[in-house]
C-alpha cells in the first residue's frame, strides 16, 4: 500500500473509533435512535428506514462507523495521484466535518431529509 492508503488507514480508523464512541454512547444513552416523537412510523427513508420527521442518530453512526471503510478506499485512489496525502487529509477533515454536521442536525430534531 501506498502513503495515501496507509494514511487513509490510520484516519478511519481513529475518525472511526472516535466519533463512534462519541455518536455511539450518545445513541445508546438517549433510549431511542430518534431526536423528538416519531408520531409517523411510517414516514421513514426506504431501505434504510432512518426518519424524515424528526432527528435521527443512525445516519451520523453509520457515517462515523464506515469512515473506516471509505477513508482507506480514497486513499487507494489518491495513491494514484502526486497529491495523495493531501487528498486524504482533506477526505479525513470534511467526512469529520459531516458526520458531526448530522449528529448536530439529528440533535436539533431535523430530520436527515424532511418529506
């Protein structure tokens, strides 16, 4: 593997562990994986089944788990390039940088996509 990759390793893996502790505690101690009442059950996004009625946690956890899968795969790509640290430093700092922007939107109470 090249520097990018291996670089992109080590940046899932803390972005991955950190903000999963983070995100992950919240959730667990919250009693529910939503932010407000869920008074539609059935107004939920298909296939992931996430709220689009009130916040909900489960897509900044599933962000913050897969930065372990996603930042080593750019790394892959940016390894390819002669800008391959760079790359993965600035993937490291905005998949961060959204994943805590949709753990601050669930905690508000807004829905990922409002239907």
């Amino acid at each position: 593997f090249g520097p990018a990759t291996q670089s992109g390793i080590w940046w899932g893996a803390i972005i991955s562990f950190v903000l999963t502790v983070i995100i992950g505690g919240y959730l667990g101690g919250n009693g529910s994986h939503f932010v407000g009442d869920q008074s539609k059950p059935e107004l939920v996004l298909p296939f992931f089944g996430w709220s689009t009625e009130v916040g909900d946690l489960r897509p900044a956890h599933f962000l913050s788990l897969h930065a372990l899968q996603v930042l080593p795969l750019i790394g892959l790509w940016a390894d390819r390039t002669d800008q391959g640290i760079p790359i993965i430093w600035a993937a490291g700092v905005i998949y961060s940088a959204l994943t805590v922007a949709l753990f601050i939107q669930a905690l508000s109470g807004q829905a990922l996509i409002g239907i």
